[in-house]
C-alpha cells in the first residue's frame, strides 16, 4: 500500500463507492442499522471490471468498491471485512455474533449472499457482451447456482430470520435487491414464498429503503437516499 493510502483522516470515516454497487449497498446498510452515518464521509468513485481507476488505486489496488478508509487512514475492502470493522469498532455490535454456532451460521448465510453477488455480476458482464461472444456453458451454469442458492435460503428461511438482523439479512436482502434492479426478467419470487415474503417485509426498513440503488435519480425524495447527503466527488490527485 503506498504512503498516502495510509495518512490519517480528519474527517472520521472516508466512504469510497456509489448508489449502483451492491456490495457498497451492504456497507451502507450497516452503517444506517448502526446509526453511524454522522461518521462517515462519501466519496463517490466509479470503477468497472475494464477500467481501473487510478485515484480509487492509490486505497485499494484492485480498484474496487467498497473501500473504506479508517479514522486511522488505514485502507479496507472487501465489503464483507468493512461490515465486521464497523460492527466490531463501533459498538455495540449487533450485526456479527461473536461465537458459537450462531457466529457460523450466521457468517455462512452472509456468504451466500455475497456469493449470490460474486454470480450476478458475472453473469451480468457474459450476457452484457456481444451475442457472438457469449459463452452459453458460463451462462448456464450461473443460473443453474443462483437458482441453487436461491432454493437454499427458501429452505432455510425460519432458521435464517429467527435471530434479530445480523450481516446475513443485509447480504441476502442485498443479493435479492440486485436480482430485481438488474434481472427483473428473473421471477425468483414464484417459488420461493418465504423469500418473497421476508424481502417484503425487510424492505420496510429504512437501511433498505435509503439504500435502493439508482442510475439517474434517487428513487424516492420523501426520504434521504444515503448516496444524496454531503457526497464528495472524487479528488484527482496532484
Ligand atoms: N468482493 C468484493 C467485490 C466488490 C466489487 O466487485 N465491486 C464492483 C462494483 S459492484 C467493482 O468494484 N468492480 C470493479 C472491478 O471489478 O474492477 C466486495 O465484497 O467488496
């Protein structure tokens, strides 16, 4: 990492992302269950698989979204270690159990949510490119285990909404998000009732609603969208 990825920042918290990534919509989310957005700073940086962005590169070499940087300057990714660093550093941590098998149950689901994910935005990038080079095998078999885990969080739903929200409800309910935003042709709700049902339900909550992802505008002005309030625009560095 370079040096000044790691000088401190003034301003608390330092938020690099955008109302579009789904992995992004994870941070915000726990920030908003946390209660913590007076902490953070956005900063909105845009990045895709073919086009590094060089300034988001001098925090995280991947150049990848969310990147968060700390109090102490200190440069993280990977959506799913930024949710634990907040939970963990901004008590009381309510979204990660610290042990026993709820700790494992619970980080499994989170992971088959951000898995849901990882598959989406593959599968989105194949059937992006032109028909001539997409490859119907990669295509297939991401249905075939976005169906799958779909099916999986069907059958284990009394288990995974018995606990109050942890990381797993926001991963899931992120990974579902994602499907209506960009696979609206998918109808993963026919038959999956109590996915339907809990998503339903979730999406009355205000990290969800605050947190909808958005092209052009925000979806909704009756309340603020997280990504409208004191976001910065990415500063070139000199
Ligand atoms: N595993 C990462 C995935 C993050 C990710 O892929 N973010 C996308 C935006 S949705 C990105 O930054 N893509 C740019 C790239 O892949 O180079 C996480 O959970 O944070």
């Amino acid at each position: 990492m370079s040096e000044s990825a790691r000088q401190p920042t003034a301003a608390g918290l330092i938020l690099r992302g955008g109302p579009i990534s789904p992995f992004v919509r994870k941070v915000a989310m726990c920030i908003i269950e946390k209660g913590i957005e007076s902490r953070v700073q956005c900063v909105r940086s845009v990045t895709a698989i073919a086009t590094p962005n060089i300034e988001l590169q001098r925090f995280n070499p991947l150049s990848k979204i969310p990147t968060l940087i700390t109090a102490e300057g200190l440069a993280l990714f990977d959506s799913d270690v930024i949710c634990e660093y907040l939970d963990t550093e901004y008590p009381p941590a309510t979204l990660y159990p610290a042990r026993g098998p709820t700790r494992w149950l619970t980080l499994r689901w989170c992971a088959l949510g951000s898995g849901i994910l990882d598959a989406l935005v593959l599968w989105r990038t194949e059937r992006n490119r032109p028909p001539a080079q997409q490859m119907p095998t990669i295509l297939g078999a991401l249905d075939v285990k976005v169906n799958a885990a779909l099916d999986l969080i069907e059958y284990e739903l009394p288990a995974i909404q018995a606990s109050g929200v942890d990381i797993s409800h926001v991963a899931i309910a992120c990974a579902l998000g994602y499907l209506d935003f960009r696979f609206s042709d998918i109808n993963w709700r026919s038959s999956r009732p109590r996915a339907r049902a809990w998503l339903e339900e979730f999406s009355q909550r205000p990290a969800f609603r605050r947190t909808l992802p958005y092209e052009v505008s925000s979806p909704s002005e009756a309340e603020p969208h997280f990504w409208k309030q004191a976001v910065f625009p990415e500063a070139p560095s000199s």
